[in-house]
C-alpha cells in the first residue's frame, strides 16, 4: 500500500500541502528535515491566527498583529516552496492539483488543509445583511459596520432609526459570539460615550441570539452560568432557545418577533471547504470528509485532510471542535504518517484527538477556561487566556505588539485600531 | 465688514470646518476655549499622518500607527461636533453647508480645508494603471500591488513576463517618490530575497522617474546629489529629464522608449479639492484658490481656505509647499482671525509662512534635511526626520508604536504589515 516507495532516489518526494491555517503550517513545521520537498499552496499571502480576528472586528487589534507572510514563516526552509494560488480541484488517479489559472502540480503526498467559511444553514441570502468571520476583510468588514452604525445613529433622522443603529445582534452564543458582544458592549459603555454630541452610546442594545438553552455549550455549566452573568452586568441581553428565522436589512426575526437592527453578526455555525467534493469523499452534516483513522481518504492513501475540513472523533464519540489546538495536532499527525512510510518504519497508532480545554473571554476583565478537572473564572481566566494566547502568537514582535495593545487597551480604556476603511462614505 | 458681529448673544457662533486634516485639526484647536461652536466635517473618520503614508504603502508601518479618530482627537472638547459626511457644496449668500444626503448645516464662519488629490496633469485615464497615494485605502492598495508583482514574477511563465513584473516605476522624485523608491529598493534587496525560490528579487529593477533635472528639487544642490547617490547604491535608476508620456497596463513611455513594468506608482503632482468651485473663486494652475492675505476668499470675509487647498506665496513669492506644517499654520491663522473678529480686536498682520525645512528619507538608513542654513544628510539626518516625525504624531501609543515598528525593522531587517487584503486572488 505504500504507494510513496515507488519515488525514484534523485527526486526527493513530493509534498503539496493546500492551506496556510494552523493545520497546515504545522504539518509543515513537522516535516522539516524529512528530505522531502514542499510545496505550500494558498489563496492569501499570511497565516492568521484565528482566535484573536474577533479583536480586529472590535477595534482592540489591528491586522497585522494577527497576520504573517507565509513567505516568511518558511524564510529559511530551502524545501518549502510557498505558492499564492487557488487550487480549484484535485486529480487524485494522476495526482495532480489544479489551480484557478490552468497549471497542474503533480504530487506523491498530498495534504488538504482548506480550513472553512461560517454556515447559514441553507439560508445564504442571509449572508449581506449577517457577515460572519474567517478572513481579515470579514474582520475589517465588520469593524466598519460597528463604527459606522454609531456614525449614522449620531445623524438619525428619528427615534425609530436611531434605535435601529444602536442595536446589534451576534447571532451564536458560542466563544466567538460571547467574545464579540462582551467587547461591543465595552466600546458602546466604556471607549465611545465621550465622543458623540446627539446620542448616548451606553443605550446601545447589545443582543446575543442563541437557538440553545445556554450561552458557550462546550463549557461545563456553571462556567457558562458566570459567562452569561458576567454578560448581562456588560449590558448584553442574552437571548436563548431563540433560533433566528429571518435576516434582513432592517434587522433580525426570532420565531414570529421582529427586532429592528442595523448591524448583524453571524457566529452561529460553520461549514467545510469543498476539500471533500474534490475528492469524492463522503460528508457529514457540516461538509467535512470522513477519514480513516489516520486522517487520510479512505481511497487515496496518499491523500490526508487535516484540521476543520475532517470530519474526526474523539473517544467520546464527539466532533474533534473546530479550534487551532486540533487543527495543529491533525497537521502533526499527517506529518507523522508520511515520515514512517518514507521510512519504511511502521505505521502510526490511529488519530486521537487530546483535548486542552476551552478558553472565552468576556470583555477585557473576565474569562471562563475549562481544563476539565480545572475550571477557572474571572479575571485569573482572562490573564491564562492572554498569557495563552500570546504564547501562540508566532514571532517576537507580534507578541510583544499584542501584549503592548491589550495593556494599552486596559489601563487606558483606549482602543487602538477604530479606522473606517474601505468606504468613502456612511450611507 | 465683520459680519460676525450680527450674531445674537445666546447662540455662540458657529465655525463650521471642513476637512480633518493638519489644517482643519490645527484650526480647531486653535479655536480652544473661543467660546465658539464648532462641527467638524469629514469624509472619513480618522486624521491620517500623511508624511508617513509612503510606510505603509511599503509595509513598514501598519495603517492603524499613522491614523486617529477625529472624534477621539475630540472627545474632551464639548464644542466640537463631529460629522462623518460628504460635503457637496457651499451656498455662501445664505450661508450653508450642503451635505451628499440634502442636509443644510449653517454657519457663521466657514473653513475650508479639503486638501488636495494626485493629479495627472490632464491624463486622468492613467490613474488605473499608476495610482497615486493620498488615502489609506491608495496605500493598501499600492502596497498590495508591490506585494503582488513578486508573486507573480515568481510564478511568471517567461523571462519577459518575470523582468516585467520585477519593474517598478515610480513616477516624481519629489520627497515621496525618493521615499518610495528607496523603500522598495530595500524590500527588494533586504527583506525578500530568501522568501523566494524562483526569481531573485535583488535582480528587481526601481525606477525613479522625473521631469526636471534633479532628484528633491525643493532641496539645495548638494543634498539632491547626495540623495541620487544614496539611492543609487540602493540599486535605484534614476531617470532625469524624463517626462512620462504614457501609463498602461504593460508599462510606461518615456519620450519615445517603452520599459515594461508591472507596478506605476505615481508621485509626481497634486491637483487641490473642488473647495475653489464651491465658492467660484479664481484658482491656480493646480486647483487651489486664491485667497486674500488674511486666507479669506475674496468675496466672502467669512469663509476661510486653509492648507493645500489655498493658493499661498511666501514672502520671495514662492507657493507656499504642500506640507504638513504650512497647513498648521493656515488652520492656526485662520483661527486667529475669527477669535480677533469676535473679541473686536485689529486684524492680525497678514498671513506670513514660515519655513522650517525640508526632510526626505532615503531607505531606513540615510536621509537629508536642509535647513536653509543648516543641511545634514546621512544616518544623523535620519535620526532627526525620525525623532521629528514621532514627536508630531498624536498621542503617545502612536508614537511608541511607531518607534517600536522602526526599530524593529532597523535591527531585524523584517517589516511587519506585509499583509496583501482585498484581492482574493492575483490575476
């Protein structure tokens, strides 16, 4: 079965890894100094870290402290060639990857770490009016829409249409959600009351909309309880068990009442990258492929996919969530299994996902972190969050510039990064 | 003649200002504790620190260093009001301002200080292909297309394509443009070279294009010729006497030769904002109008044109330079006026610009400053146009943020905001 043996001995073998997140580039990492060659494929020119695009969205970040040149991360790596392109489909009979503009790149390995794009089950058209966000131009989307909707509820022609501005609803109580509408509640509490002359920002309604019956359902329960206290002593009115059945531009629908909203966010749910599709690999409910047990396509052994787009379980039985720690562990993981057949050596045990824990916080004093045994809350979570999440951070100065951001921001009640771009004008 | 005095005395009088730029916010602040109302109209919402644009148009700076709120810059002073809106005209018989959506907003004295744009000299289809840099968004933009011509000589097809897409051309040798080029120089021969596998991007090929005869035409002789020679052992052409006749997809003409290059860049003139035609002032050969030696324009002592959108002469009868700090002293001026009108007090003297110096920076080693008497050029001249340059920018994060990023790059070699947004996909 080791199909990768059959490599002649002058050229090294060939790995084509699609996906610069964190699945990716640690599968990258982890095959240095395997005498392979690599090439990394993807659509962006940076690596983003995920966790933290919330805090570009709420003006507490600006982009290039979360982003990386790919080019760089791989500087000194002779074998890793770093390609900008959009791969549009695989040819796994000849094993050849497509790109958008024609080119063929043959492979011996091939890794499909294609991440994936939030979900509006079924509901696409909801897509305008409820952005979510993955990218850096989702985050800076939103940013302009938050900072805008206070511009227009300072100009408001009346009572009605200054309500409609002043209210926003994340829809998605999950860490991405609760994260969000803890820092909009600050900017409309703490950052912005001083600067406007015709309104009070503190009367902004902060809505988070959630379908279950509690806010951060992976969390153990009384963390989700002090999560959604901590919340509502922000200011935000938690809405569960309330599944939104329409979005428009003039707000949000839940069952049969209507709230009038100018600015909607969507944090509800996910869906894979068409990875699988390529392939022809079978799909679960969120579009992800099903994989063997050591992650690659039940009928392309050199074929793996790692990070949100498989579909893996843990021991439980349950998903493997959609975070960097399983992402990167999946990136490993696939690594390892190249090298041993590279080696000839046996092959590794099956995948298992080791759960960390899961950190949220709630604006810039608070934080829930759920180890499982270990279950802390308050502002100790939020210094095990930040301290976490600067270790991850990758490079000296990213750290430092994101350390130095977050003090700045918490000592001064200031925000560093409130820039409407990209639009010339409120409308 | 001082129409101010009709105002009643329960209403205080109300400055309208349009333009957050150096001279608008100088005006402003100037106009401290006047006992006068204030609103401050905007396009945008933030002050952008334009002398240091060129940075993030090379990734050296991120864009949220060099750009603040106006609303923030504005938060303690109740008198200000701040507007994001488009001003679309002035009705100056009876007094209003009139805004892109209708609205009338009336005002006692008026200043306008709109600035300027980048001008074509009558060639404005040229604009797609050599985009100039005034805004945010036109660095983010020129920043991407640097970013982007790299990849793309990377995965080029034929050495011509390669050669051609490792072609810049910037086009004006004025402060910008020596600036410009010597920051892609730098990227090219410092930054980038172990990023690629394919091309060598020390081989890139800087264009410095100019008209007149020498590169800084505002600096004295020898501090041009020590700048062509600082750039020229950066690996930058420069090209005097070169009058560009055409810009184009593929490149540019110069006389009757074509260098093909991917990436314009245009630095070479400024055409004002249409503040002049608001008012049906006379203007000058680049938009600007005339104004009376107070900064009034002629018909209308109540309406004040400040910064690069006034046609000014020093006292040799010079225009007055575009520069950050002729424009504070016309919003300063301006604001000097008003308060003597309304305590009843003497006319100032006439506006009289007082020149400070010249400073340009050559790389991120080297510079020239010519202080009429005093000139300096070389690392100590660079110390001086940084220190100078932190010392103006507002607020003390953006400072320390800004130093930290300059070091950074001075000791690592590495910039930090190499982020290309906006483009999906290179074509």
């Amino acid at each position: 079965m080791n199909t990768q043996n059959t490599r002649s001995t002058d050229t090294p073998h060939h790995i084509v890894i699609v996906g610069g997140g964190f699945a990716g580039i640690q599968c990258a990492k982890s095959l240095r100094k395997a005498g392979v060659r690599i090439t990394l494929i993807d659509q962006r020119n940076h690596h983003l870290f995920q966790p933290l695009l919330y805090q570009v969205a709420t003006t507490i970040l600006p982009t290039s402290e979360i982003a990386w040149p790919l080019r760089r991360l791989f500087k000194t790596r002779r074998d890793v060639t770093t390609l900008l392109s959009q791969v549009t489909g695989i040819e796994p009979a000849t094993r050849h990857v497509v790109l958008s503009d024609g080119v063929r790149i043959s492979y011996d390995s091939l890794v499909l770490a294609t991440g994936a794009r939030h979900s509006y089950f079924g509901n696409d058209g909801w897509e305008p009016f409820a952005p979510g966000l993955k990218t850096i131009e989702d985050a800076t989307r939103i940013r302009q829409r938050i900072l805008l909707a206070f511009e227009r509820a300072e100009t408001a022609k009346d009572a009605d249409q200054r309500r409609a501005y002043l209210t926003f609803a994340i829809i998605g109580a999950g860490p991405t959600g609760v994260e969000l509408a803890g820092i909009i509640a600050e900017l409309a509490q703490r950052v912005l009351p001083l600067e406007f002359r015709h309104i009070d920002t503190r009367k902004a309604r902060i809505l988070l909309v959630e379908a279950g019956p509690k806010v951060l359902p992976a969390f153990a329960d009384n963390l989700s309880k002090y999560a959604q206290k901590a919340l509502e002593k922000l200011g935000v009115e938690i809405m569960l068990g309330s599944p939104v059945t329409q979005c428009s531009a003039d707000g949000i629908e839940l069952g049969g009442a209507d709230i009038d909203c100018k600015t909607i966010i969507w944090a509800a749910g996910v869906q894979a990258s068409p990875a699988s599709e390529w392939i022809g690999a079978e799909r679960d409910r969120a579009g992800r492929a099903v994989v063997a047990d050591n992650l690659s396509a039940p009928n392309y052994p050199e074929i793996f996919l790692v990070g949100d787009t498989a579909s893996v379980v843990d021991r439980a039985g349950n998903p493997v969530p959609g975070i960097a720690p399983a992402a990167k562990q999946m990136g490993a993981y696939a690594a390892k299994v190249i090298r041993a057949r590279l080696a000839d050596k046996p092959a590794p045990a099956p995948f298992r996902y080791r759960h960390a824990g899961n950190l949220a916080t709630i604006g810039r004093r608070a934080a829930v972190a759920d180890f499982g045994r270990l279950r802390i809350k308050g502002p100790l979570a939020w210094w095990v969050w930040g301290i976490a999440h600067i270790y991850f951070l990758i490079g000296t100065r990213s750290r430092f510039a994101v350390a130095w951001s977050w003090l700045w921001s918490f000592f001064t009640g200031h925000n560093s990064a409130r820039l409407i771009t990209g639009a010339q004008m409120p409308d």
